[in-house]
C-alpha cells in the first residue's frame, strides 16, 4: 500500500522506516506467493499492474476494517453500552444463567441486558435478539453458532420406581418401562443410547411429553417414570439419592449449549463479550453440571 500510495520504494522505505531494499525484497517475496506481478518497476518509480491495483484496493479497504475493528474494541472494552437482548432455554435460565448474570452486570455497569426466558423455537432475526441460547443439536442454517459446552444426558429415575418395576440394564428393556420424554429435539420421542455392542434406537411408551426437561426431573422424583435429564437439569437430584442413573453402561448423544447471533458484517461488540462471558463460566461440562 505504501509503495502505491508513494509511487516509489524508497519513499515507502522512509515512511515504514525500513530500507529500500527490504521493501523491494517484502514485495518481491509477496509477488511469489501470489503467483503474480502486483507493480511495474522502473528506476525510481512504481506503479500497480492491474492485478496490483486490484489487491491494493482490497487491502485498503481490509485495513480500514482493522482500524475500525481496533477502535470499536478498544472503546467498547472500556465502557461497552447499549442494549443487549438475550434469549435463553427456561431450565439453563433460572438454575446456571441467572446465577451468574450479577458478575456480568457489574463487569459491564452501563449495558442494559434484557433477558427473555422460553423453551419455544424463537427466530433470533425475527425477533430480534442479540444472541440466543440453546441446549440442541443444532439443523443447518444461516444462522452463526458457537459451541459453548457440551451437555451429557443420562437415563434417571427414582428409588421408587426402580423398586417397583425393576432396573433397566439393556436398552431393549426400555420397552418395559414408562417413559418421561422431552418431545422437541431433532429425535422426537426416540432415545439413542450407544454401548460396547452398538447404538439401539427405541421409542418407549410415554405417559408425560413436556418441553421443560425441569418438570420431567420434578415428575421423575415423583415415581412416575424414567427420564433421559441433561446431567446439569439432574445433578441436584442424584446427590440427594431423589433420582437414581440407570444404563450407566450406555450412553446417549450428548447435546450442547449454543450461542446463536445472525451472521453480521461484525460480530457485536457486546455479544462477543457476552459469548466470552459464557464460555469463562460454562466452558467445561464440569463447570456447567455444577451447583
């Protein structure tokens, strides 16, 4: 850019405070990595070749956004302000979320954060959210997502129950049980549960579908049938003896907590610092099961 804009090596040499030589030499290695001439040389001028201008004005423009980029960060960081709309899964809202949203606020005092709770499938454009938070296996989309943490799922189930209607220790046993589903992921009512001898796909026989895994955790603890629970939903009740695993052996396929934005020319400000915000206290699945 500097040869382009001077019109000569040594002019560019002076302003960079580099010889005429490096200069010609930094080009001449940028000319062969490209497989290109990007300017015509003469004695003591130079001047783009088309190529040349044409990456010259691409560099221009992806220096601009660097400085933009630079400041927006630079001042955001010092005071980031506005509004930030968050939509979050009810169940990772009010046990893991809202725990911790105090120490965001009094990291950044002048964002206004609005947080709207809702295990529905919200359109993050539609309605116009900064960021949303799911607990999924993501379908494709024009949507960005980054992956904050993965999310394990065992089988539970209470003392109660298990001593009224026996332990499950294959998956094929299932369809002796009664089931408590979450109805509203990708699999619908099927369980997936993967061991030595493979996966085994069933489709157990429910008495309750619900779309908030807390109220299966909750009629669970009640006796009422077995629940495949994301370990952080259930942690609490296994440590009190309230819920029991079952089929330790096998494994189901673990979702993950998702921060989903629209793609955007640059990622907002406040929604990286939010995103990085959740991946500090989320970003092991440890970290995320705990209380």
């Amino acid at each position: 850019m500097k040869v382009v804009e001077s019109g000569s090596f040594a002019e560019a040499g002076r302003q960079l405070r580099l010889s005429r030589s490096a200069i010609s030499k930094y080009i001449a290695d940028l000319e062969e990595s490209l497989g290109v001439q990007l300017l015509n040389r003469t004695t003591r001028h130079a001047s783009p070749t088309e190529n040349g201008q044409q990456y010259f004005e691409r560099a221009v423009m992806i220096l601009s956004e660097i400085e933009a980029a630079d400041q927006a960060v630079t001042q955001a960081q010092s005071a980031p302000r506005g509004l930030l709309r968050v939509n979050a899964p009810m169940s990772f809202g009010t046990l893991r979320l809202g725990p911790v949203l105090a120490d965001f606020m009094a990291r950044y005092p002048e964002l206004q954060l609005q947080l709207v709770l809702s295990d529905d499938l919200l359109d993050p454009v539609q309605d116009g959210f900064d960021v949303t938070l799911r607990i999924a296996e993501l379908e494709s989309s024009s949507l960005i997502a980054r992956k904050i943490v993965p999310v394990a799922r065992m089988v539970c189930a209470s003392p109660d129950y298990l001593a009224r209607h026996g332990t499950p220790r294959h998956p094929q046993d299932l369809r002796n049980h009664v089931s408590l589903t979450y109805g509203f992921l990708l699999t619908g009512n099927q369980w997936k549960l993967t061991g030595a001898d493979g996966d085994h796909w069933i489709q157990p026989a429910w008495s309750l579908c619900v779309n908030n895994a807390e109220v299966l955790r909750d009629v669970a603890i009640q006796g009422r049938g077995l629940a495949l629970l994301p370990e952080f939903i259930a942690a609490d009740a296994l440590r009190k003896g309230e819920l029991r695993t079952v089929l330790e052996d096998y494994s189901a396929p673990p979702l993950a907590l998702y921060a989903v934005y629209p793609p955007t020319r640059h990622l907002s400000v406040k929604v990286r610092l939010f995103i990085d915000f959740l991946v500090e206290r989320f970003g092991r699945e440890e970290a995320l099961a705990s209380r």
